[in-house]
C-alpha cells in the first residue's frame, strides 16, 4: 500500500473548514506519513479566500506549533498555494526568504489582462467565469483561455514553483461548452507550459478536488495531459486539496491507480518519493 500524503490543503486560516489542528489530527488518524499545509497567499486586493497579512503571520507561527507539537507522530510541513499574478503578486522567492516556508505551490486562481490590467477570476461561480471573458476579453475565450496559460508559463519560468497547482483548472467551468480541449491551440498551449515545467524542475499535481466536488468530471489535469508528463519525465504528485479534515485522502488511491494504469512508476512529492 502506497504511503498515505497529502501537500494541498485549506483550513479556516484561509477558505477551508476547521483548524489546522483538526487536520493534523484526522492525518494522524488515517496514518499518514506526512501532510502539507497550503494556505491561499495573501493578496494585494480584498478578497474572499485568501490569507490576509496578519492572518499569514498567525498561519506561520500555528503551522510551526504543530509541526512541533506532533513531531513524533507526524511528519508535517508548512508551506503555502501562492497565486501568481503579474505585476500583483509577491515574488515567490520573497514569500519564501521571509517566511521560510518549506515549500509552494504555484497557482493561477486569476488572469490579468495584459491590455488593461483587468482581472479574471476563473474560479468560483460559472457567471463570474462568463462575464470575466465578456467584460475582458470581448467574448472570445480562446483569447482568455490563452491569457490563462501564458499566465501559467511566465508563473513557471520566473518563479520556479516547487508544486504546480491544478495545472488546467481553466476548464473546470467550461466543461466543453465554449471551447473544447481536443483543439490543436489547446493542445499546444498545453505542451507550451508542460514543457516549461520540465524545464523548470516542477513537480505537477494530480488534483482530485474538482472531481470529488462533482465541478468536473476527470482530474487536474486530463488523462491526455497526464500520458504528456509521463513522456516529458515530469514528476507527478497526488494532493486532493482539501477544504475539510475529511476530505485529505480523497481519491488517494484512485488517482495513484490512474498514474499507475498510464505509466508512472513512482511519484514525487518535494520531500521523498514513493514507487507507486
Ligand atoms: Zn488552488
Ligand atoms: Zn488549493
């Protein structure tokens, strides 16, 4: 049986449910050999789920309590899902130095219009994704969906994330309506940013929170993006991005089992790998 880990998880610090005590405790439960914290880093602009500046101090100094605290049972780690949004967001090399945290995950939440500055969000509610590209991008959401992985490569090749975080969350909201993954310009925007992230050393995630929520029906990223990373030498990691205690294991082993079926041998997380 493969080790049980999770790296990408949210507590009430930021827009997850429960403390992170509650967590280290269910980790513990389930045996797990070693789990992450990664709160949303803060951001220059109000917002709903995001760590504010003093929230990310109290972050930091009840992360380090714990990992402390729960040393002989648990391996625990802190560390933290920075957004990357250009000319808006910190440095990732900043958050780290100041901080230190023992590793990130690199993630874009928000597109940022190179020709006004205006931002997307393409989480969160389907109208806000539709009237993002409306508003931002006159309509045309190969042009937005281009934004977003322009967005993801420069994130990659300035800022070198440790992890990438739900590589193509794009899709999440469109479920094949607007555009369709199959095209050849997806396609190549995908090949784009995974060859980035070979280059750049990056572990990618398997993301199993969009398909145990029911938002989508497949995992960050597609099985065809998977079979791509495998033929690139791209490490993989399983993380289930939890919201709630109960949610750190989920699809844990369906998503090693689906690495597995495609070719993968083992994964890697920032800390150890495991044959799988
Ligand atoms: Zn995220
Ligand atoms: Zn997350």
């Amino acid at each position: 049986m493969i080790p049980l880990y999770n790296f990408h998880s949210h507590s009430h610090h930021c827009d997850g449910k429960e403390s992170m005590e509650e967590y280290v405790k269910a980790a513990i439960e389930k045996k797990f050999k070693a789990f992450g914290f990664s709160a949303h880093s803060p951001l220059p602009f109000p917002n709903e789920w995001s760590l504010t500046p003093e929230g990310f101090r109290q972050y930091v100094q009840d992360a380090r309590h714990l990992i402390e605290k729960y040393s002989n049972e648990i391996d625990l780690y802190l560390g933290l899902e920075i957004d990357y949004i250009p000319g808006h967001s910190e440095d990732f090399a900043g958050f780290m130095k100041d901080t230190p945290l023992d590793y990130n995950i690199g993630s874009v939440h928000l597109v940022r219009s190179e020709e006004d500055g205006k931002i997307w969000f393409i989480d969160g509610p389907v109208e806000g994704y539709i009237n993002g590209v409306n508003e931002i991008f006159k309509g045309d959401f190969k042009a937005a969906v281009t934004a977003f992985y322009k967005q993801s490569i420069r994130m990659i090749e300035t800022q070198q994330p440790q992890i990438i975080g739900h590589i193509d969350k794009v899709k999440m909201n469109n479920k094949q309506r607007w555009f369709s993954t199959g095209e050849k310009w997806y396609a190549d925007l995908i090949d784009q940013t995974l060859e980035a992230a070979a280059k750049n050393n990056c572990i990618i995630e398997l993301n199993t929170r969009g398909f145990y929520t029911g938002k989508i029906d497949e995992y960050f990223p597609s099985t065809d993006i998977l079979h791509k990373c495998l033929d690139l030498g791209i490490p993989m990691m399983v993380n289930s991005d939890a919201h709630h205690p109960s949610q750190l294991d989920k699809h844990f082993a369906e998503g090693h089992d689906l690495l597995r079926k495609i070719g993968f041998k083992s994964v890697k997380t920032p800390f150890f790998e495991i044959e799988i």
